[in-house]
C-alpha cells in the first residue's frame, strides 16, 4: 500500500493546548476515509493540518506523492465574501488555478471542464449568478463544482453536508464515490453515522485523540462511540506539559 | 572785583553745561522705516531716532505695544506721514500723553486718489515719487529746527546734502524709465503702493484680478488673470506674494509674461537685504522693473 | 452657448487641458484600485494612507521646497513604510487594517501640517491639502500619466490573484502561495496612486478620486469589470466637470472635481440600477421565474 498521508505522532492544538493529541497512522493512496467524533474532536484542526494551514506543535505529517497545494480542500466555514460582484461561472474557474495560474487562458478545453462541472453538482444555467444569490446548497455545490476542476488526487472535506437538503447530500456522496473510483484519497469529517456507515469503507474515530481507526464496521461498535463521548471537550487550564 | 569773578563763574557754568547740552540727543520717533531713514540722514548726530514699525513691517496695519507708548511719552517730536498711512497714530499719541511735536511729513504733497481696498480715500505712498521725498524732507528739516532751534545750521546742512543725492536719485529714476520702450512700461503687482511711482515716471501699474493671497485660486481666477495678461499685452507679473511658483510659472508661460523680482514699496529691508535705505530701496525697484520690462 | 461654456475653457487656455489630462490620468488609475479597495472593506484604509503619506512629503518640502522629486519620494516612502505595515499587521495578527492603525494616521497628518507650517505659508499648506491642479508643470503630469499606466499594467498581472483574494482568501492560500505578496503589491499601487493624485488634488482630496467614483460603480453595476469601467467613466466625468465648475463659478478647482463626484454619487445612491433607492422602493412587477 502507497501511503499518500503519514501521521507521525503528530499533535497539532492553539495556544499550546492539544486539539489532536499524539496521533499515529497513515491513510492509503486512493482510500476513502470517514473522519468522525464528538464536538471539538480536533477534526477540523486535523484537516487544517493536513492541508498546511495549521503548524503541528509536536510530531509531523508527511505527504508523498501530492504536494501540499495540490490538495483539494473544503473548509466546514468557508471565508467566502458573498457581497462581492462574482458570478458562479467565474467562482467555480478558480478552480482551474494551478493549471492556467496568472496568465493562463481559458481555452475550449477548459471552459467544457467547466460546465461539466457544473453540471455534474446540478448548477446548469446558473452561470452568470451572483454568488450572494445562492441558497446554502446552491453554494455548497458550487464548491464542489470547483473542488472538481482541482482535479486533485487528494480531496479534504470538513462536515461537506452540513445545512444541505438529502437530495443535494446524496447526489454529492455520488460524487465522492465517483471520486474514489477514480483512485483518489478522499478525507470527509462527517457527523452523521448512518451516512458514514453507508458510504465509507474506513474511519477514524476521534476524540482528540486516536479511538479506532480502520474497516467502519470495525470502529463504529457502541463501545468505541461511548468511548468517544467521555472525552473531555474544553481545553484544561491547568494542564503541564506533556511527557510523552 | 566781584562782578568779574560771577561773571567768570556764569561764564564757566555755561562752557560746563553747553557740552552736555550738546551731547544729549533730541529723542525724535519715525512712525515707519522709510520716514526714519530721511530723519536719519537730516538728524545725523543730533537726533536719536525711533522707529516704530521696522524694516519689512506693514505700517497699515501695525499694532503699537506699550515700549511704543513709552517712547512717544520720552520724544521731542513725532513725526508721521499722514495721508491716513497710521490710523493707529492718533489713539497712541493720546494715550501715551505724549507732548511731542507732531509733524506730517507729507503736508504740501499733492495727494492722490487711492485705487486700494484699505478704505482711503487718498493714496498715502506718496514717497514712492522722488519729488514728493524732497518735500518730506524739507517738512522734516522744518520740523527739526522747530524742535531743536539750536541744531538749525546742522539741520540745514544734512538736509541740503540729502536733497542733492535725491536729485541724483531722480535722475538716475527717470533714465532707467527712458531706457524701457514705452509700450512696455506696464506691469502686473499685488502692491497698491506704486500710484505716485506711475503718475511721476509714467509707468503703468495695473491689479491682478482674482489671484489673492489668501485663498486658493480657481480656474476662473486663473483664466480672467491670463486674460488680463493677454488683452493688455503686460511684459511683467510682479507677484511674489503668492507663493506657488508653479502657478506663476503657469501663468508666465501660457501669456509669454517675464515673472519679476523683488519690490520694496511700504518698508525697507533689513541691513542685509536689497533695500535697507529709501535710496536703495526705490534702485532695488526701478532694477527689478528695467530687468523685467527689457525686450 | 454649451460650447462657451464646456469646451472653450479647455481650447483657450493651456493650464485647463493640463489639468483636464491629469484628472483624467488619474481617474484611469484610481478607478479599479478605489473598486478594489472598496470591494476588500479597505475604504478607511485608503483614507488613513492618504493622510500617511503627509508628512513624508512634508519632509520632502522641508529638504527641498515644492520640488515634484522630493515630495513624491518623500511621500512614497512614507506610503510604503505604512502601508507594509498595514500589510503585515492585519496577515500576521489578529487585528483588522482599520483598528489601531486609525490613531497613527491621525498622529501623520497633525505631524505632517506641522512640519509644512514649520517652512511654509498657509497656501503652502492649502495646497498641500488641496492640491494644485492648475499648476501641473510638464514633470507632475507625467508622473501622473506614468503611474496610471503602471497601475494597469500592474493590475492587469495580478488580476486573478487579487479577485480570489479579496473573494476567497482561504482558497488562495491552499493553492497558492501568492495571497501577501498580491496583498502587498496592491497597497503599494495604492500608495502610487495616492502620491500622484496629491500633486493635484492634495492629500485630503487625493483619496476621493478614488473612493467616490468606485461607489458610483457599485450602484450600476453587478459585475467587477463593468464596476472598474463605470468608476473610471465617473471619475473622468467627474474631473471634466470640476474643472468647468471652477471655471465657470470660481470655486477651487480641487474640491469641485470631488464635489461633482459626489453628486453623480447621489445620483446614482437615487437612480442606480444596481441596488439604487428608486430601484428598492419602487422595483416593478415581479417575473414569471
């Protein structure tokens, strides 16, 4: 197995305080991975991590293959400004960055991968739409649209269904499954466990630090998730410094 | 016997006490720098002289303070110009309760009507004509020997010598002029102080319209000074009381206008500048105009 | 008559077409930077550096009176200096652009009128806040047309970069390591485009050349290409006018050009199909879908 993604003990928190304690593992090429927990699991702090945005204060994570600006990345809160006069079309060609960069042009080639895009996540017609016009969903699919023009072989979701209606959920776990049929390593942070034992063979169960983490099935059992809700959610004030 | 030695003793008193005499000044103040310059040189060693606005002042608008006030109290004579140049005068002459003897140095002068916004009705730069200087002068030297009877033949003397240098003076004036063709003798100045200049030596001294000192100028201010400039084919813009050369190199450029120098016309300059004697001041003037106005 | 009135001005005297091509270079300019800025939620910002720039071309006219070189470099200095700081600041730290960076651009402005009153007049100062668009000598305009075509040029680089950035920051960071450079690089076009619009329109005015036409462009338009067209028309516009206001009443030239940009802005605020009030209170049939 190619390891795309290697945690090396790796802890990664703010302040000092550990949001993702002493996490150990590796996530195969192609692999498609559930990453679930309570609240303040460390989930988000793991995927910023992962994608570069966030220093570990202890240990590493190694990427191979896939550099860390190749990765194609959801935030679960995106900084989107949705005042500003862009439309969809334009949003979602953002996507075709590290292939056309500051001069590139749009050629034939490209604009076709744009509405494909557009049309695989449903959004057909809406290309000249302000972005401050589209419902949660709406947006939330456009998203994808460009996450799908990255092209990357690693794809970093954070709650991707969160505020959407089942039927955009669904067709966009079409997309993922797409994705992985194509060979490449989908992370998703997800709360919802029928989803997740649905649809993702693996899973990382988190709770600031490793509770299980292999085959769903295998994870997601009563005691592992009890496991999980016991952990301590706040930062502890008082805490030294760790030994480990 | 007796009579011969208090006669000797009158005597003696009197040699004792008339170098003292002598060697006390009359106090005699000048309301502004070029009055005090012709008290100067008609005075010479006999009068100390005062002058209450200094060199580079504006005496139209002076403000006294209480040394002022003082001095006045302390003087033999007071000598002003007149023509409603020191509206200021009369309050401080009477609250310094000054017995000094008044003399208007520009009485006999023919006044002039005043183009200025000061509010005159005559124009009071009578000094500005070399004629009108000797009549100063002479008013000057009347004016010490009524306050100093004994100084009179010194007084005469000065006075006598100065006029002659004020001939030569105007003479040196009226050649300058000559050299300048006549159509150019024209020029644009902020100064309102040249009326008598112009009327004696025939130079023409016109107001620029619009571009004030105070305030930003607009286009409008700047087209109608352009247009002034162009109508009346002016060579010159004297106008160094507006400080953004820019501007005038502007307006220099679009109208072919030579922008002039320095004019002293209310006050002398300092020791170290251009003009710190009447003399040199009206040279200073009639320089920068002939430099200005050559074809 | 509207001939003698709006174009014979120009025909007749030099210094009227000079200072029309430089409010025009200007508006070229200051245009797509004032949308930017407006757009990033930095119209505070632009004003604040504005008034930084003050006394960096104070010192300049200390050094060397109203000499173009001078000021300007003084100026740009100081523009750079903060507007790197700024920079820096708000990608580094917690704090917005406009916190605490408020009280030092005050602190600029009070230093830089003093040190212009420490050498100069009082029309010094006027037209160190004012400007003086009626003296643009062969050098100032220029600079002025050199900055305009600097500054499309620049923009025209860092286009994508800097539209990503101002919509999705954290989009351009994952993919791109361009996010501060982009950010700097605009700052500093604004710092040109501020230099520049102070030779004419002083440093209390030179920012509204920028800000005023760009909020014109917000009412008519959706789209940022035709809102950086609409502004630079404004400010063109805008300038033109200015200049015959002037003229025509006597009013300095400086403020007129901002005073007629105001009004298209009031105009536009009532009539602007983009958002515009008539729009809101009065917007029509609804569609079929």
């Amino acid at each position: 197995m190619t390891a795309q993604l290697r945690f090396n003990n790796v802890t990664l928190g703010y302040d000092r305080h550990p949001a993702v304690h002493h996490l150990d593992g590796a996530v195969a090429s192609g692999a498609l991975i559930a990453v679930v927990g309570p609240n303040g699991a460390g989930k988000s702090t793991l995927f910023k991590g992962v994608v570069g945005a966030l220093k570990p204060l202890a240990g590493s994570i190694g990427l191979s293959g896939v550099d860390s600006r190749e990765i194609a990345y959801l935030p679960q809160v995106a900084e989107i400004d949705r005042t500003f006069p862009i439309n969809v079309y334009d949003m979602v060609a953002m996507g075709l960055w590290r292939q056309c960069g500051l001069f590139g042009g749009i050629g034939r080639g490209q604009r076709q991968a744009i509405e494909r895009a557009l049309e695989t996540v449903g959004l057909t017609g809406f290309e000249s739409r302000a972005i401050g016009t589209l419902s949660g969903g709406q947006l939330q699919r456009m998203l994808f649209a460009r996450l799908l023009l990255q092209d990357a072989r690693l794809i970093v979701l954070d709650e991707p269904f969160n505020a959407i209606d089942t039927k955009t959920c669904s067709d966009l776990l079409d997309l993922i499954r797409h994705w992985h049929g194509e060979q490449r390593t989908v992370l998703a942070a997800l709360h919802d466990i029928e989803i997740v034992k649905a649809h993702f063979p693996e899973t990382l169960l988190l709770a600031r630090e490793k509770v299980a983490w292999g085959d769903t099935g295998k994870v997601l059992t009563p005691e592992n998730l009890a496991k999980a809700r016991r952990m301590c959610e706040a930062f502890d004030e008082e805490a030294t410094a760790c030994a480990a | 016997m007796r009579k011969n030695l208090i006669a000797a003793m009158l005597a003696f008193i009197c040699v004792l006490s008339s170098p003292a005499l002598a060697q006390e000044k009359i106090r005699a103040i000048a309301t502004f720098s070029i009055l005090g310059d012709f008290v100067k040189n008609v005075g010479g060693d006999r009068v100390a002289v005062t002058t209450l606005v200094g060199p580079n002042g504006d005496a139209h608008v002076y403000a006294p303070t209480p040394a002022d006030a003082r001095a006045l109290a302390d003087a033999k004579v007071v000598f002003v110009n007149g023509l409603g140049l020191e509206g200021w005068m009369t309050r401080l002459v009477k609250s310094s309760g000054s017995k000094a003897l008044s003399i208007v140095a520009s009485s006999s002068v023919k006044p002039r009507r005043s183009a200025d916004e000061h509010g005159h009705d005559a124009d009071p730069h009578a000094w500005q004509s070399v004629a009108n200087a000797k009549i100063y002068v002479a008013n000057i030297r009347d004016g010490l020997i009524a306050a100093d009877p004994a100084g009179k033949a010194v007084y005469e003397a000065n006075a006598a010598s100065y006029l002659g240098k004020l001939d030569a003076l105007e003479a040196e004036v009226r050649e300058a002029i000559a050299k300048i063709p006549a159509d150019r003798r024209r020029i644009i100045t902020t100064h309102d102080a040249f009326g008598y200049f112009g009327a004696a030596y025939g130079m023409e001294f016109i107001a620029p319209q619009g571009v004030s000192t105070e305030s930003e100028a607009s286009a409008k201010d700047v087209a109608r000074i352009i247009n002034q400039i162009r109508k009346q084919k002016i060579p010159a813009v004297f106008l160094e009381n507006i400080s953004d050369e820019r501007l005038i190199q502007r307006i220099a450029v679009e109208t072919g206008a030579r922008i002039g120098g320095k004019l002293f016309s209310d006050a002398l300059s300092d020791e170290k500048g251009p003009a710190p004697t009447y003399i040199d001041m009206m040279r200073n003037n009639i320089r920068e105009f002939s430099i200005a106005l050559q074809s | 008559m509207l001939y003698e009135t709006l174009i014979a001005p120009f025909v007749e005297f030099e210094f009227m077409r000079r200072a029309l091509v430089g409010v025009c270079a200007l508006a070229v300019g200051a245009g797509p930077i004032g949308v930017f800025l407006m757009l990033r939620r930095m119209s505070l910002v632009g004003d604040a550096m504005a008034h930084a720039i003050l006394p960096g071309a104070a010192i300049g006219f200390l050094v060397s009176g109203l000499s173009l070189v001078a000021m300007s470099t003084g100026g740009m200095i100081a523009g750079f200096v903060i507007a790197l700081l700024a920079g820096l600041v708000a990608r580094t730290t917690e704090l917005k652009e406009d916190a605490s960076l408020a009280v030092f651009f005050l602190i600029s402005l009070a230093i830089g009128v003093t040190i212009v009153s420490l050498r100069g007049t009082n029309i010094d100062l006027l037209h160190f806040l004012f400007g003086s668009v009626l003296a643009l000598d062969d050098h100032t305009l220029l600079l002025m047309a050199a900055s305009a075509v600097l500054t499309l040029f620049v923009l025209a680089l860092i286009y994508r970069p800097l539209v990503i950035e101002c919509v999705d920051p954290g989009y351009l960071r994952s993919v791109s390591r361009l996010g501060t450079p982009v950010h700097l690089i605009f700052l500093a076009l604004v710092v040109i485009n501020l230099v520049s619009g102070f030779q004419a329109l002083g440093t209390l005015l030179a920012v509204g050349i920028m800000m005023v036409p760009a909020a014109i462009g917000r009412f008519w338009a959706r789209d940022i290409t035709p809102m950086i067209a609409i502004a630079v028309a404004g400010g063109m516009i805008s300038g033109y006018a200015g200049l015959v206001l002037s003229y025509q009443t006597g009013i300095p030239s400086g403020p007129a050009v901002i005073l007629f940009a105001g009004i298209l802005y009031a105009l536009s605020l009532a009539f602007g199909t983009a958002g515009g009030l008539l729009r809101k209170l009065f917007p029509g049939r609804h569609l079929e879908a």
